[in-house]
C-alpha cells in the first residue's frame, strides 16, 4: 500500500509514509470487509459512512505538514483510521464525530490499539473544539460548502487547516494556512467525500 498507493502518487513525505506503515488499517474495518481493508479505495463502515481511501488520508496528513508537536483537530472520526495515522503525526488528536455510534467503536479500537494520544467525541465537528483551541493543524474528511470560518479561527498563527471544499462534480481537497498577511490556499486535488453536516457544512437531507 506505502509503495503502490502511496509514494508512486506523490506522497513524499517520510513521516507520513510511516505512520501510513504503521497503523494496522484490517483493524479498522468492518469483519465482513477485512480481506479488502488494503484495497485502493473506500469501504462502509456503517452508518452509510466510509473509512477513507488510503491515499487520501495520507494526502491529508501531508497537506498538514506536521512536525509531530501540534495539537490537532480531526472533523470526522468514522472509523478511527485516520486519527490513528495522525495520531502518529502529532502531539495530540482531538477527534469529532457527528454518530455517537462511529465515534463509540473508534474509541474502542483506538484503545485497543493503545493509542493514548486521542479523544474522542461526539459533536458537530465544523464548529470545531473551542476548549481545546488554538489548533495547530485541523483535518476535515467530509466536503465543506466553503472553508469552514469557525475552523479558521482555531488555527494558532502559522497554523494549517485541509479540507475538501464541495464542487460540480469533485470536491477540492484544498490546504490552508494562517499567516500573518491572512489565509493562503492551495489546491491539493480534486476528490469525492461525503458531505460535512453541521452548521458550518450542509443542512441534513
Ligand atoms: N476519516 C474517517 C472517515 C471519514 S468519513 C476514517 O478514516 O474512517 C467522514 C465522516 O465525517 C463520517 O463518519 C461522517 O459521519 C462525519 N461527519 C460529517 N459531518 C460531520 C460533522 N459536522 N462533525 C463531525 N463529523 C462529521
């Protein structure tokens, strides 16, 4: 997965293909869908929700750029996967989750994986965590209708936010960083999430 998925689509950077190494991704899936847990893409995780495609949590975790001494956000726990990577990345990782069900089962496996590092919750996660903030890097892993404001606003300065920002037909995993002059944007690329519920994201169907 490293070799093939990963650095051979540009993914260089060597902390994240090591995390990417180390976290045992069969734990985070579903019995029923084990045998696929490597496969290039996503898979269900319930919930109608999905366990990320690999490269995309490992584009994520690079557009982050991380030093491993940030405390961070995750908007979007689902199955634990990618908190367990950035977990590996950074300091700390708080998590948010909007099904209480997900964020359970992460929890449970993220301890029995021994990751001490990561909380857990249950909330709208586009509001971010206002006790814990200011963030020094921020992950979103659900389509935003625009760069979630609030989530700028935790950023401490020099601070780095990735997110996908919904279009036609892809949604734009875009970097941001708060600089003194003010926001700066890269695109990454362009992808499919599902969608970020929540005040800052779309009203539920
Ligand atoms: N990164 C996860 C997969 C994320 S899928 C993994 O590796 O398994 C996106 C997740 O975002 C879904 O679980 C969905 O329920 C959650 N989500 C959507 N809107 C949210 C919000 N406003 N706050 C918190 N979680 C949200």
């Amino acid at each position: 997965m490293v070799e093939r998925q990963l650095r051979r689509r540009g993914i260089a950077d060597e902390r994240v293909l090591a995390a990417m190494g180390e976290v045992p991704r069969e734990a985070f899936v579903p019995e029923r869908a084990r045998r696929r847990a490597y496969h290039d893409g996503a898979l269900p995780i319930g919930a109608e929700q999905t366990i990320s495609q690999p490269w995309i949590v490992a584009a994520i975790c690079q557009g982050l750029e991380l030093s491993g001494d940030e405390l961070a956000l995750e908007v979007g726990t689902g199955s634990g996967y990618s908190a367990a990577v950035l977990a590996g990345l950074a300091r700390e990782v708080v998590s948010v989750e909007r099904f209480a069900e997900l964020a359970t089962r992460a929890r449970t496996t993220l301890a029995e994986l021994g990751f001490a590092n990561v909380e857990v919750r249950v909330g709208d996660g586009s509001l971010g965590a206002p006790d814990r903030a200011p963030f020094g890097a921020i992950a979103v892993h659900a389509a935003a209708p625009a760069a979630p404001a609030t989530l700028l606003g935790q950023l401490e300065p020099g601070g780095r936010l990735v997110v996908p920002i919904s279009g036609r037909g892809a949604d734009m995993l875009t970097a941001l960083r708060a600089t003194e002059a003010g926001i700066e944007e890269r695109v990454i690329a362009p992808s499919r999430f599902v969608p970020l519920i929540g005040d800052e994201g779309f009203r539920e169907r």
